[in-house]
C-alpha cells in the first residue's frame, strides 16, 4: 500500500517538473517574442518622432496623435514584458523547490 502511494507520488513529482519546464520555456518564447515587439515599436516610435520633427510636417494634429499612440503601445508592451519576467522568475523558483523536495 505505502509503495503504492509512493509510486504514485514520484509519478506525479516527475509529470509536474515535465510540466514546469514545458511551461518555463513556452515562457521564455513569448518572453523572447515580446521583447522582439518591444525594440519594433521603439523603432516605430522613433521614426514618427523624426517625421513628426520635419519642416513639412512640424505640426500635424494627426501625426502628433499617432505619436501619441506609439508611445502608449510602446509602454505597455515594456510593462507586459515585465509581467513575463517577474512570472518566469516565480516559475523557476517552484521548479528549484520542487527539484529540492525530491533530494
């Protein structure tokens, strides 16, 4: 009975660290796709600020808005890329303690 129960508990130990470290890197892929994102629309950012900054268009309601918007996106993009890191952070510290409570 007791071997039972143990089989069973090291059978679910193993599934969970398979899991956590499935998770971990499907993580790490968005982490890394967000990042990607993040440097796109700081580009994107700079390129209507200098448009915005040119002699023809010094001005533009429009394109002042448009920068505007750049900004925001670009804001929340760095606020979800940290989200993201602050939760792999959390993820690897329970795999550790499961990997400890193993041993």
């Amino acid at each position: 009975m007791i071997i039972t129960f143990l089989a069973i508990s090291v059978s679910f130990n193993i599934l969970m660290i398979w899991y956590a470290t499935r998770l971990l890197g499907t993580m790490r892929f968005v982490q890394e796709n967000a990042e990607a994102i993040q440097v796109i629309s700081e580009d994107f950012k700079q390129h209507l600020d200098t448009v915005n900054q040119m002699e023809m268009y010094f001005g533009d309601e429009t394109l002042s808005e448009l920068l505007k918007h750049a900004k925001h996106v670009s804001e929340q993009i760095s606020t979800l890329s940290e989200i993201m890191e602050i939760q792999e952070e959390k993820e690897e510290e329970a795999t550790e303690d499961v990997n400890k409570e193993e041993e």
